[in-house]
C-alpha cells in the first residue's frame, strides 16, 4: 500500500506523465496547414491595421470576419509582423502555454495540488470532458484559450482582494469578447461596486489606447466600423446548426425548421428574427440567471467564502446567453467541469446527491461524444440529430450540475444550522 510521501510522489510522478503525454499531443497538434480561418482572421486584421487599412470588412455569410475591437488588433500586432508560419507556431504554443497556466492560478487558490489521487482524476476526467474543445482551438488558433485564461486570472484576483488587477483582466478580456458582460454583471450584483467601476473605466480607457498608434480619429473611424460591422451581423449564423446557443436554437425552433431548406441549407434562409425569438431568448436567459443567482439577488448577507460555484455557473452562462456559440466556444467548460469534478471528488454529499451530479457529469460526457458522425449508421442520421444541437444541451446540463450541486450545498449548510 503507498502511503504518505511515497504516495504522494507517486502521484506526482502520474500526473507529470499525464501532462507531458498531453503537452505533445498539443503540439504535434499545431499544423498551419489545419488553420481553418480563426488564425488568418487575426493576422490579416492586424496587419491591415498597422498598415493604416480596413480591418472592418464584412464578407458573406458573416463568417471569417474581425468582429474584436482595435486594441486586440493592436495588441495581436506583435505576431503580424512575423511571417504567417512562425506566427502561427508561436500563437499556438502561447496558447498551448496559457492553457497550462491556468491551473497554476487554481492551484494557487489550493483547488489543486497534485499530492492525492484525486487530483490527478480531476485532470483526467477534465480532460476526458473538454479534450476535443482544446484540440480544436488549438488547431485553429482560436483566442478562446486566452479568454478563459484572464477569466480565470481575473477569478484569482478577486478571491484574493485585488480588485483593481481583476478589473484589468476583465476590461481587457471584453476588447476581445462582449460575453464577459455577465460577469461585470454578476459583480454588480454582488455590490462589487468596485470591481465593476474599476472596469468600466479600464474599458474606456482601452477603447481609447489604440489612438496612440491610429490617431483619435483614426480610432474613433475603427470603432464606428467595427459597431456597424455587428449591426449587419447576418441572421443566417444564427440558422447555422454549427451555433449551440440558446438564441440560435430558437431560432432554429420558431423559424427555420418551418423552411423549405435541407439542414446545410438553412444559410439560404433570408428571413429575419422575429419579436418571438428574441423574447424566448431573453425570458430563458432572465430565468436561468435568477434560478443560480436568486440568493445573491434577495440576499445582503456579505459572502462567507469564495464563490466558485457561480463563477463556474458565469462560464455556463456566458456560452448559453452568448449568440454566438460554436464548438471551439465549449472550451469555456473547463472551469465548470473543473468545479463539478472537485465536488464529485471532495464535497461531504450524500450518496444519493453524488450519484446524482456523478450521472448528470457522465451523461454530458456521452453527449459530447455523441455530436460525431461515427456513432451513426447513415450521415442522414446525423444530420436530423444535428439540427437539435446536441452540444448546447450539453452546455444545458453542465448549468444543471452547477444547480444541483449548489442547492445540495444549501440544503447541508442548512441541515447543520439546524
């Protein structure tokens, strides 16, 4: 039997294979012949705007378009003035290496440690979760990675009490995506009045830094053109099947399932979003916040410890309320199911509650898997079940977990107060 330090070397030794295994997989990943638009869309759009040029140009169907704003072009600009190859090696194993580092901020928060069992399983079963999701981003270039890795930073900070440095991070991680409003949100809610003024003022001032290279006018012109570039945004990406959000399924529900168009066919639809839509969408969105969120809502109690449960539940519900939501997006499940997976393996629940959340946990697994044409007979098959977009029940029931798991939380807190 291994036991104490042994034990724990031993354990050690695992995971460092696990995580070697894991990092040349990446790599041997990396191929600039599998760059699928993500990657040119930055470098192009970077070096157009260091030239002085559009960077804001819209292209059919709404896709392989910069839609970030200038300071992420600024920023990028390092690797656009490299050759499109070696920037793209250097793009991935920045990523590669921010992927990584993520844990590290988590492991300093004491969430990990790597001296028991259980740690290691967490990696394990984390990357049994979300593997496909960090290959793609990666085989792409995708900035997803990036995103999740301030997200997770601005999380270290705030736990930590420096607000001003958490505010950075999210301010900067809005240049590049607008789904992190949830979070200014969520802060606003928990009267993290500080963080949340903090951010709104590092937004403005990094809406205005790129005029030190463009020029005022020049930046003012680029953020005109980048507002009227999402005004046009086509309702067609929202038909796409290759959408898993919540705005794209109702979509799908009230409108284009009721064309006369195949399922690959549906960027032909030409009608609009309806009122209907729209108000589905924001009736869900409204009540899935409140469902998670009602205690910090009607609450004014100050927070006892660290609220990781509902920053597990705003990378959800960032890819849920999101309009855009494709496969590479489901990368953001890392800190959910990194959440789900430490309370499977270190929360006093009941059996009951764990077979629960352990059942909910597997069954998002099998639905991860299922989104594969190699577990149907026939590509008609899996075209019929791809127009019910079976990732976004997966993100669905990650959401569920995170529920579950807080009201078990609850239901024992209270159990002991009694």
């Amino acid at each position: 039997m291994i036991t104490g330090k042994s034990g724990n070397s031993y354990v050690r030794r695992i995971a460092v294979v696990f995580i070697a295994i894991t990092v040349i997989s990446l790599v041997l990943s990396v191929s600039p012949k599998r760059i699928s638009g993500d990657f040119d869309v930055y470098y192009n759009a970077s070096r157009n705007y260091l030239a002085g040029s559009a960077v804001y140009s819209s292209h059919e169907g709404g896709i392989e378009e910069f839609k970030y704003l200038p300071l992420f072009a600024l920023v990028f600009s390092p690797f656009a003035v490299m050759e499109r190859i070696p920037s793209f090696y250097l793009w991935s194993f920045l990523n590669i290496f921010l992927f990584y580092f993520m844990f590290y901020f988590i492991h300093k928060l004491k969430l990990l440690s790597f001296s028991r069992g259980k740690d290691f399983l967490i990696i394990f079963f984390l990357f049994a979760l979300t593997g496909r999701y960090i290959f793609a981003n990666i085989r792409i270039g995708q900035v997803n990675i990036l995103l999740s890795f301030l997200l997770v930073l601005m999380m270290y900070f705030e736990i930590k009490k420096k607000d001003f440095w958490a505010s950075v991070c999210l301010a900067f991680s809005l240049m590049i995506k607008l789904f992190p409003l949830v979070f200014l949100g969520y802060f606003i809610l928990r009267r993290r009045f500080k963080i949340a003024g903090y951010t709104i003022s590092l937004m403005a001032v990094f809406l205005l830094l790129p005029s030190i290279y463009s020029g005022s006018g020049g930046n003012l012109k680029y953020l005109e053109d980048w507002l009227n570039l999402l005004k046009i945004t086509p309702a067609q990406m929202l038909y796409s099947v290759k959408n898993y959000s919540v705005l794209a399924f109702f979509s799908w529900f009230f409108i284009a399932r009721h064309e006369p168009y195949y399922i690959f066919d549906y960027h032909l639809i030409t009608k609009a979003l309806t009122l209907q839509v729209y108000l589905a969408w924001a009736a869900s969105c409204f009540v899935l916040f409140i469902l998670f969120f009602y205690d910090r809502i009607f609450k004014q109690e100050r927070d006892l410890e660290p609220p990781y449960l509902d920053y597990a539940c705003l990378f959800a519900c960032g890819l849920l309320f999101n309009p855009f939501a494709y496969l590479n997006a489901l990368v953001f499940l890392i800190v959910p199911y990194f959440f789900i997976l430490r309370s499977l393996f270190y929360s006093k629940l009941n059996k009951a509650w764990l077979a629960a959340i352990g059942l909910l946990t597997l069954f998002c697994f099998v639905l991860s898997m299922a989104n594969n044409k190699v577990f149907f007979p026939d590509n008609q098959q899996f075209h019929t079940v791809l127009k019910y977009r079976i990732p976004l029940w997966t993100i669905i029931l990650v959401y569920l977990n995170l529920w579950l798991i807080k009201l078990s939380f609850k239901l024992r807190a209270k159990k002991v107060n009694c």
